[in-house]
C-alpha cells in the first residue's frame, strides 16, 4: 500500500507540479522614461523568490526585431544591477544570446535564497519608430524568456517631455506574438501605467506608445542608412562587391594605356585576321566578322565564293562556296573550325541557303570560342579572356542559382541584394579580361582602320 501512495505522490509531482516547488517572480515594475533625444531610460525592479539557494539569475533584454522582413537593432548601454534600493552594487556580466543582450547576475562564489529584491537599468537607443503623422515606441518591456512565473508586473511609460495630449497606448500580453489586451490607466502626472496579474512561462509584456511629430528629435538621415545597413548586411553586400570588383578591375583587368593615338589606318594589323582583328575590339563575335573571316579564308585560297543570282520575282541572291583545300594546314584552330562547319555535309561545295536552313549557321554556331586562347599565344592578352569571364560568370551564376534554389531559406529582403550582388560579379567580370600592351597598342590600330 505505501507502494502505491509513494507512486502516485510521484505521478502527481511530475504531472501537476504546484508553485511551492518552482521559483518565481513575486512582482515586476518597469519604469520607461522617453527623452528628447529619441532614447529610452528603463529602470526595473524585481521581487524574485528562489525556491532553494542559486547563484542568482538571467536577465534577457530583446535588442533585435524584424519589421517588413528586415533587420533592427537597438544599442543598449550603460547597464547597471543594484541590490535594495540602488545602495550596493551587484555582480554581473552581460553577452549576446540570440536576438537577446543578457544580463547574467550574481556572485559565482556566493549563493542566495528566499526573497530577494534586483534593480536593473540601462539606456536603449533605436527603441522608436518614426511614421508620417505620429512617433511611437512599441516595446517588449519584460521579455518572453522568463522560465519562472510573474505574480503580478506594472509597466510605466512617461512620454517625451511636452508630449500631454493625442498619446495613445496599446499594451499585449501573453506568448510572443500574442494580441491579448492587458489594463492601462494613465496617472496624474501624465504617466502611462500598464497593469498584468499572473504571467505564466515565456509570457510577456509588450507595450505601444505614440504621440505627434516634433517632440523628440529623429535620427538623421546618414545615421539611419548606415544603421540600417550595418543591421541589415545582405544589403550591403551589392556596394561592397561593386567596390571590391571594381578595385580587382583596376588592379588586373583594366588594360594598359596605350600612347598610340588614333589615326586612319589604311590597312589592318599584320598578322590578325577579320575575326581577331574584331575580337581585340570588343571581345565579340559578330556576324559581320564571320561573313569577313569567310572571304578572309578565300583569299588565303582554301575556298571559292561563286554569287548565283536570284530566280523568279521572289527569289533571293545565293552563295555557292567550294572548297579547294583542306582546313589541317590553317595555323588558326578557329579558322579550321569555320571550315569543318562550312563543310560538315560532306560535298566540297555547298549553298550558303542550305547552310542557313539545315545547320541554322550563326556566329555562334560556328564556336570561335578558341580565339582568345589564340590571342593569347599571340601576347595581345595576359590571360585567355574566355576563361577569365567564365570563372566570374560562374561565380555570379552559382550565387544566383543558390538564391533561387534555396529562396525559400532566404526570403524576398535577403534574397534581393543577394541577387544584385551575382548580377555584379558578372556584368563588372565581364570586362575583367586585361590586354597587353603589344593588345592595347594593336587595339587602337584597328580603331585608326575602323576610323578610315
């Protein structure tokens, strides 16, 4: 029989625990003073009786928040701890514990029990919000990481020195998040009293105050950027990339200056052909130049262009192109490329309109991706340029696939400038590839050529 009492003694301590077995929080009074300056003086007393003897206790003060999907972080400073009415110092130390600035006091050598009274205040700079018509402190005045339960809490908000009529207040309480009301009287001096009994654990106690513009001085315009910036890194890592792109562009990829002038030029470099000789001029393609690197190939004899002329009203002007030698002794792999491309059906002639129709020939199909490279050995680059835009293109590419591939992770505000910051690796790589000086001399030869 004493088994069975002894068991259901112990059922009942696990499962229906009472307050006698726990600590708690007999009273806690917040006084918040707002001033002139735009910060907030909080003063708090806390009855705390302990259930057996501790060291003491945590004190976590929410510094972080989000509004509209970003970051704001208030500055909290000058943190003091006194014991019964503010006359002996007390032991603490504070550290950053999530979302929170925690407050840890008491003696690590030295133990208390019973009832005991904790002063607690602190300056906090970055608790007001500023709207169009109105200046509002909206303020987790005790926290929702208390462990213990709170007999009974007053928080008491003086409003900005002048600031008598039009203020509102607004208070909830209960778990984060919670809309619940709580009581609000205001006193005669001009005092917003909010009023609570029991809080149970992780309940809390959040109040609203606004009154008119002009009572207390809003921070200036640079002081919000930049704080919003420094909360809010993700956006500025678009700006720090520019400036560090930027400055890797001028230290490796900007190309030398040249002290050859522009003139007209009546023939093009020795050495280049149509497709190089373009290349040097904006790193591209065009189709132009592939119809050029065509007649270039003519006049080196490896093929023949024979013009048919149209048939019928609606016929067009066609091309006939024969080869008439074979690709393996043209020193360019590009031009030898073009070749095979041109020849890929077979017979040594075909119809430039059976090319376009069957092959869908474009400068791209033609993959003169190889005439970098080839520049390259010729020393007009540092470094084969293809690969250099690649390795930032893939830089910038994989940021913007992880973005979207984990989206879900990021959300809208974070994922923006995470964006912009790929979109800036690449569109500054881009122009990373860096000529040489015999590159950017020859550049401003086919400038002269274009000139003329």
């Amino acid at each position: 029989m004493k088994k069975i009492i002894f068991l259901f003694a112990l059922l009942a301590v696990c499962f229906f625990p009472t307050q006698a077995f726990a600590d708690r929080i007999q009273s806690y009074i917040v006084l918040i003073q707002i001033n002139a300056d735009s910060t907030i003086h909080v003063e708090e007393r806390i009855i705390y009786e302990f259930d057996s003897p501790k060291h003491g206790i945590y004190r976590d003060i929410p510094f972080k928040y989000r509004r509209d999907g970003f970051r704001y972080n208030m500055d909290i400073s000058d943190i003091y701890v006194s014991s019964e009415d503010y006359l002996m110092p007390m032991m603490f130390s504070t550290s950053t514990e999530g979302d929170n600035v925690r407050i840890k006091i008491g003696d690590p050598n030295q133990t208390v029990s019973g009832k005991q009274t904790y002063y607690i205040t602190y300056d906090v700079d970055g608790a007001l919000n500023f709207f169009d018509d109105h200046d509002e402190l909206y303020w987790n005045a005790i926290g929702n990481n208390w462990d213990v339960s709170i007999l009974g809490s007053i928080v008491q908000v003086e409003p900005p020195p002048g600031a008598t009529e039009n203020v509102n207040r607004d208070c909830f309480v209960g778990p984060m998040g919670s809309t619940t009301p709580c009581r609000s009287t205001i006193n005669d001096e001009n005092k917003i009293q909010f009023y609570n009994e029991q809080l149970a654990l992780s309940e809390g106690v959040t109040v609203v105050v606004g009154w008119p513009k002009g009572f207390v001085t809003e921070p200036s315009a640079f002081k919000r950027i930049a704080n919003f910036l420094l909360d809010n890194v993700f956006f500025s890592l678009p700006f720090i990339g520019l400036i560090v792109m930027l400055y890797v562009w001028h230290r490796a990829g900007r190309d030398p200056i040249s002290k050859i002038p522009i003139t007209a030029q009546y023939e093009p470099p020795p050495g280049l052909t149509p497709i190089e000789a373009g290349f040097l001029l904006d790193e591209h393609n065009q189709p132009n130049e592939v119809t050029a690197e065509i007649i270039y190939l003519a006049t080196l004899g490896y093929l023949k262009i024979e013009r048919i002329p149209k048939q019928g009203w609606l016929g067009k002007d066609d091309f006939k192109l024969i080869k008439l030698k074979d690709e393996k002794d043209l020193p360019n792999s590009f031009d030898r490329n073009l070749m095979r491309t041109l020849f890929v059906l077979g017979p040594p002639e075909v119809l430039l309109s059976s090319l376009r129709k069957k092959l869908k020939i474009t400068r791209d199909t033609f993959a003169l991706h190889n005439v970098g490279k080839e520049l390259t050995k010729l020393g007009y680059y540092d470094k084969d340029p293809q690969k250099v835009k690649s390795i930032y293109m893939g830089v910038g590419g994989f940021i913007l696939f992880s973005v979207f591939y984990f989206f879900g992770n990021f959300g809208l505000p974070t994922a923006v400038p995470i964006v912009l910051l790929g979109a800036v690796i690449m569109v500054v790589g881009y122009f990373m590839p860096r000529k040489t000086p015999k590159g950017a001399d020859t550049k401003q030869l086919i400038l002269g050529l274009k000139e003329y």
